[in-house]
C-alpha cells in the first residue's frame, strides 16, 4: 500500500474552539469588548447562533449596522486583549492528545491552521506540549476578521506533497467546511466550538459532537 502523503488521509486541525477548548474564553473575552462599546452581552447560544465571518459581519448583526474601519479596529483590538487574558485558564479539547498521539501512530500526517495570529499561535500550540505531532503549524498572518480560505491555499501549498483531495479538514466553525471546498478537501465540523448544530449543518458537511468522532468520520471519508 502507499504511504506517502499523497494517498495517506491527512488532517488539518483548526485550534481555537477545536484542539484548544476556549469557547467560555472567547464569549467571556467578547463580552468584556462589548461592555466597552456599549454593546449587549451575548449568552452562549445566542453567540453561536450569531457568530459568523468576516468577523464585521457579526457586529453588524448585533449593531445593525457594520462598523466603521475605526469601530471594528477598536472592538478586535478589545476582544484580542481580553482573550488574552482569559486564554491561560483554557486546556485542550477532552481526549486531543490520545486522538493526535494514534493518528500519528497510524502513519498518517496532519497539521494545524488557525486564524490566530500566527506569532503567537505558534509559542501557545508548543506550551501545550503537542507541536510534535503536526508537520505545519500556520496562523494567520495580516489583518484579522476574515476568511481562512486563503490561508488554507497557501497551507496546502506549503504542505507540498499532500493532496487536498486526500485531506479533512477538522473545525468548529462553517468558514472550516468553506475553507475545505476552495481547495477540495472535504471537512467535518465540531460543535464545541463557535456555532449552533444548525448553523454547522447549513454547511452541509458532517457534523459531530465530538473531536473522536470527526477522526473516525475521516478516516471514513478519505482513506
């Protein structure tokens, strides 16, 4: 049997509310920004049945209008600054480190792409001890709020010999599934993360409720 990347299923990993389990982080970090502009706080439900990219898009929904470019710099830099705080509180997704450690084992490859700023992306995936087990570790670089479209093109050009069409790519948000089809690999997303089941199923790819059950699902889908 082959082995190469090439006819290996390969995983693509998001981080935040996929590995790194910081929903309660993000809505704590949201509503600290929100107090700051007068904004109402958001519960849980109703920031995942809100929740969408570009990030804008979200405030205009809760404004009712989008933001100015001085509005929306202000209220990412708010967010940034309060994840940041909350973020140290945050451990990995139940169970991550077995899943990473077995697909390692199996042969298979995978890696990590976040729409986290990727200079501080990087220290944070290592100070949780399972850098190892990713061949690319990529964040985002230039300005926040957007699409991870691009950033998987050049993910998968980086990648090199790993055909997208061999690959899943496993996430919590829909931008996952629309990143995934721009470069024809396929997705399965995760409803621990930013969005409601509804929201993810308008996607129309799989959706579990658990991390173990989107490894099992792909190795179904491309394998």
């Amino acid at each position: 049997m082959e082995t190469t990347g090439k006819h290996r299923t390969h995983l693509v990993w998001d981080w935040n509310g996929t590995l790194l389990d910081d929903i309660d982080a993000v809505l704590g970090a949201t509503n600290a920004a929100f107090a700051e502009v007068d904004l109402a706080p958001l519960t849980l439900e109703q920031y995942r049945e809100t929740y969408c990219v570009p990030i804008p898009r979200f405030y205009e929904r809760l404004m009712g209008r989008l933001p100015t470019p001085a509005e929306w710099e202000r209220m990412d830099d708010l967010f940034h600054r309060h994840y940041t705080e909350q973020r140290v509180t945050c451990g990995l997704t139940a169970g991550v480190e077995e899943l990473l450690t077995r697909w390692s084992r199996g042969g298979r490859s995978q890696s990590l792409l976040s729409m986290y700023g990727h200079e501080h992306l990087v220290p944070v995936v290592r100070g949780y001890g399972i850098e190892r087990h990713f061949v690319r570790v990529d964040g985002r670089t230039g300005p926040s709020g957007g699409s991870k479209a691009q950033h998987m093109e050049r993910h998968f050009e980086a990648l090199g010999d790993v055909s997208p069409s061999r690959a899943v790519v496993i996430g919590d948000a829909v931008d996952d599934a629309v990143a995934a089809a721009h470069v024809g690999a396929r997705a399965v997303l995760y409803t621990g993360g930013s969005h409601s089941r509804g929201s993810l199923e308008a996607a129309g790819a799989p959706v579990v409720d658990t991390l173990a059950e989107a490894v099992a699902l792909a190795e179904l889908m491309a394998d």
